[in-house]
C-alpha cells in the first residue's frame, strides 16, 4: 500500500486521495464481514480477485454505455476511480429466491421470480442497513425522483448484460448489490455506478450444479472460499498470474 492520505475505510475496501483531484484510489482488503458485521474473517487473495473481477466487469459495463466510476486498475490491489458522492442507498436486483428475500417471505431459494425485483436498503451500520422504499428515498431526500430512476434503468440494464454475461460462462446471477454516486462534470450531474460488482456482492451458481461461487461460501462456511472466487475469475478468463 503506498502512502496516501485514508479518505475513508469500509469493511472490504479503502479509499485513499487519488493522484489528481477528483480521483480516488480504491484498495481492496482480504477481510470479509457478513450478518452486519457479526461475522468477520479474512479470505485470503480475495481483495486480488474482487480487483480484477470489478475491473472486468466496469469495464464492460462502460463499454455498452453504462457510466462507473472504475478509470483503470494501477495494481494487484488497487484501482483509480473517479470521486463521486455516494448516494445511501443499496439497490439489491434478484432473479432468483435466496438469502433474505427467501427469509422474509418463506420462499425456497433457487425458486425463479416472475420478474426481476429491485429493493432499496439505506446505508447505515447502526441502523444495520434497514429495507427502505421509494417513498423513504425521496421524502427523506436521499435521492431525488429523478436519480432514482435513473438508478432502476441503470440497474435493470446491469441486470439484462450481467445475466447474459454470466450465463455464456455456466454461471447463473441469482441476486446482486449495486451502489450508485453523482459526478459533477460542467456543472452537470450524472449518476453512475460506484463501488465493485464482484462475488462480495452478487450470488452466482453454477448453471449445471447450484454449487455456489460467491460469498455465500463464506457466510454459510461452505468452505472453499478463495477457491470459488478463482473460478468466477476463471471462468471470465482473467485469473490473475501466480
Ligand atoms: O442478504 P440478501 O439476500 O439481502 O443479499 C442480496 C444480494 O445483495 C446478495 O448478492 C448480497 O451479496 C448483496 N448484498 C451486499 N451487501 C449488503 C447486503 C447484500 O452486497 N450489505
């Protein structure tokens, strides 16, 4: 880690100045937490992998012109972002029953949905990142009408790439978290996809045996964790080097 100022430290990442104004540096961290924060660990090699799967992923993404925040990866472990405001709102996308949705509605996981579902969470470690609806987002001005919407087309276009993307490797995305800032450009604001997509934060099973290959493993002890992190970043074609 080179000696940068710390602007801000998550559970997974840090965020450090970056190298010109309005950039940041991303650094991913092994440690994982899960059931907010009551479980914590470290999943070694995970923060190489998460890098180079985010990397991946943003960088298709933008291809097919949807805006992130993702500028170029600088090492094993870092990336250059752009700086953006992070809007407070976690937007979860499922296809498939599991996790807490299978929880709160008794719903067996791996049922398909009929349709994709979006749900809001508020970001809050003390509130534990409570479920929130429209209504909340905008009466509480978390985001305004309009940078909500643009977050559900942008989510339902990650959605529609990232289902297909995963399917041509065997790979099925059950569910998936997305968070979202504004950037200032010319006095214009957009919103645009921030923070990382990788197995931390999407569930992805294999097509053929439901084995599952993201942090589930962790969170279940399912063991084996790093392993199926490798083979998502296999599957992509980018494992990294040793
Ligand atoms: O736990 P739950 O079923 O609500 O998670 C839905 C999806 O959102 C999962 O892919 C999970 O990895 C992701 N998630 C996340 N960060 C959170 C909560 C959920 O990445 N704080």
């Amino acid at each position: 880690m080179t000696r940068r100022r710390r602007i801000y430290e998550g559970k997974a990442k840090v965020l450090f100045e970056g190298p010109e104004p309005g950039t940041l540096v991303q650094y991913f961290k092994d440690d994982a937490s899960a059931f907010n924060n009551q479980k914590k660990g470290v999943i070694t090699g995970k923060g190489v992998l998460n890098n180079r799967i985010s990397e991946y992923l943003m960088s298709r993404l933008s291809e097919i012109g949807v805006p992130t925040h993702f500028v170029r990866r600088l090492n094993m472990r870092e990336q250059l972002v752009r700086e953006v405001e992070i809007i407070p709102i976690e937007l979860v996308v499922r296809n498939v029953a599991a996790g807490s949705l299978s929880q709160r509605f008794g719903i067996p996981e791996g049922t398909p949905l009929p349709r994709s579902i979006i749900e809001y969470y508020y970001k809050s470690d003390e509130l534990h990142d409570p479920m929130v609806s429209e209504e909340h987002i905008t009466a509480f001005g978390w985001a305004a009408p309009q940078d909500l919407d643009d977050m559900v087309a942008l989510s339902l276009r990650v959605n529609d790439y990232l289902s297909g993307l995963f399917l041509g490797i065997g790979l099925k995305l059950v569910d998936f978290k997305l968070e979202f800032g504004r950037l200032w450009e010319n006095e214009e604001m957009r919103i645009v996809l921030a923070d990382e997509i990788s197995p931390d934060n999407c569930r992805l099973w294999d097509v053929k045996t439901n084995e599952k290959l993201d942090k589930d493993r962790f969170r279940q002890d399912l063991g084996r964790v790093e392993e199926a992190y490798q083979e998502v970043a296999r599957r992509l074609g980018i494992l990294p080097e040793g």
